[in-house]
C-alpha cells in the first residue's frame, strides 16, 4: 500500500508540463465551477466562454476569475508553441548546414575528378608497342614454343572457328538381309 505521502507528490506533480508535447496534452484544470478537462486550447475557449456567461449575467469577479483562467493556459499554450517554433528552427539550420557540407565535399570531390583527368601524369598510361623495329627484336611478350618456330605466322595467328556438330549417317542395312533368299512367312501371298 502506498503511503500518503508519495501520493500527495505524485498529485502536486501531475499538471506540471513535463516537457513533452504541450500542445496536444490533455490537462484537468481545476476551476471555481469544478474540473475543466482537455488540451490547452479546449481549457481556453471553455473558461472563455465561462467567462462571457458570468459577464452576460453580471458577476464582474467570476468573469475576471475566468479570464485569468483562461490566461494562464494561453500562456502555457504560446510558450510551448515558442519552443516548438524554436526547435523547427534548429533543426532547419541544422539540415541547411549538413546539406551545405555536402555540396562542399561534392564540389571537392568533381574538383580533385577534373584535376585528375587534366592532368596527363595521373591519367592510366597506355601500354607501347613499337612497330617500327620488328626485324631487330620481335618481342611480343609470348614464350617460344617449338611449335612455333616451325610454323608460319599465319597458322599461329589464324583463328579456329567455332565446330558444328556431326550429323550422323543412317545406318545401312545389313547386306545379308537383302541376298538372303526369302522364306514363306517372309513373302507375300502370290496370286495363282
């Protein structure tokens, strides 16, 4: 069982804004009429009105109560707006700064790309190969086989085409079998 006196707290702590979303929390608002449940701007316009009603019948105290009522919440209810407002601000400078970071590491990035590619020195060189002195050293990087010193530079350089597959013969009937001569179940029936 709870004791009394953490009751009592957790009551006196109740209606505090607890930095949350103030806007949309839901408060009961203890006023001279009783409990006015709802969010902020609920609060506002019902203890407006109830302010207008004790105006209409002429009790100049209730009214006033009312509207500091009702004051009080519209406080509540503009600083919670401001420090929203506050953070959305933040948060866009925040994501106008990542943003312009980006576009600097962008720039850096197409910058150091397009000095690369001017400069001749960094670009991937091109393998040479020198045509002009074939006769004093054909090098061409190919180990020599003793097939090939043999063979003409045309067989080596051919090209082997691709092979079709074989199509096969029908197989021919066994000779025997025609000079065989026929027997009576083999030959048609004459006609006599």
């Amino acid at each position: 069982m709870r004791s009394s006196k953490s009751r009592s707290r957790a009551k006196n702590n109740r209606n505090r804004p607890s930095g949350g979303n103030v806007v949309n929390r839901v408060f009961d608002s203890s006023g001279p009429e009783g409990k006015v449940r709802g969010t902020p701007q609920q609060i506002i316009d019902k203890y407006n009105q109830l302010a207008r009603d004790a105006q209409l019948s002429n009790d100049r105290v209730a009214a006033e109560n009312f509207q500091q009522h009702a004051e009080h919440y519209l406080r509540m209810l503009s600083e919670a707006q401001r420090e929203m407002e506050a953070r959305r601000e933040e948060q866009e400078r925040q994501n106008r700064e990542r943003q312009a970071e980006r576009d600097r590491e962008r720039a850096e990035r197409q910058e150091r790309e397009a000095a690369r590619q001017a400069d001749p020195a960094e670009a991937p060189q091109p393998d040479v190969v020198d045509f002009g002195n074939e006769a004093a050293a054909p090098e061409s990087g190919l180990v020599e086989t003793p097939e090939s010193k043999g063979a003409e530079p045309e067989a080596t350089e051919r090209k082997e085409k691709p092979r079709r597959p074989r199509t096969r013969k029908p197989k021919a009937a066994p000779a025997a079998a025609e000079d065989a001569p026929k027997t009576d179940g083999d030959a048609p029936e004459a006609a006599e």
